[in-house]
C-alpha cells in the first residue's frame, strides 16, 4: 500500500520537466509583465465603491452571523415592545399633594437653618493682611 506522500509525488512526475525547463530570467521577464498590464488597468484614484466593498468584505462579512443574531435580538424586543397592552406612562403627569404637615416642618428646618448660619458669619471681616509680590518682600535671615 502507497503512502499519501507516494501517491501525491507520482501523479506530479509528469510535471517535473515542464518546472525543470523554468529559469529565474523566465520568471523575472513574466513578472515585469504582468506589473506593466497592471499598472495599465489601475483606475487614477480611489473609488467608493472599492471603499464600500473593503469595508463590507473586512468588516461586517466575517461577523455577519453576529449581526444576524443581533438584528433577530432587536426585532424580538420591538414584537414584546409593540405586543404589550400598557402604554408607557410619563413620570411627571401627575405630582401627587405634598403633605401640609411636612411642609410646616420643612419651614421650620429652613428658619433654623438661616438663624444658625447667621450667628456663625461674623458681622465685619477681620483685617487681613494680603502679601505682595514676592519681588518686594525683604527677607529676613536671623545668625545664630
């Protein structure tokens, strides 16, 4: 019984002369060719639909089963959004009565507040002494 390597090298023998035959002056003058019909068929700038299709074929091509799934998600949650019977409700229609009993106490806390703050602010501001710049300050070093 043949090896796969076996197999794999006796159906390419036929091929070996035509690869013999191949020299590194055949292959230079082939690839300065095919550069010369190359440079002949590239389009002067980039085109948006060459930007489209890199986009379309590095972005979203090899995550299109995500995307997938993700488009199923959000249609599933429009179906519940769209299926259920209550209509949303905006929080501030209606602001139920604050209680007078509070609002008596909250006044009060307000008024205590205001007497508090007013002892604590001292009726005339000290006399501070702001220094000058530091170029006409004189210092003074004491040798001991």
């Amino acid at each position: 019984m043949k090896t796969p390597r076996e197999l794999i090298l006796e159906r390419h023998r036929s091929v070996e002369p035509a690869l013999e035959r191949i020299t590194p002056a055949t292959l230079a003058a082939y690839a300065r060719a095919s550069l010369a019909t190359a440079d002949r068929h590239l389009p002067p700038g980039i085109h948006l639909s060459c930007l489209v299709r890199t986009f379309w074929m590095e972005s979203l091509w090899p995550w299109r089963r995500v995307w997938l799934g993700l488009s199923a998600l959000w249609l599933v949650i429009l179906a519940v959004n769209l299926a259920s019977p209550n209509a949303p409700q905006v929080a501030g229609a209606k602001k139920p009565q604050p209680n007078p009993e509070a609002l008596t106490v909250l006044r009060e806390q307000k008024q205590l507040l205001v007497q508090l703050l007013e002892s604590a602010i001292p009726s005339h501001p000290a006399d501070v002494k702001i220094p000058g710049p530091r170029s006409e300050q004189q210092s003074a070093v004491a040798f001991t």
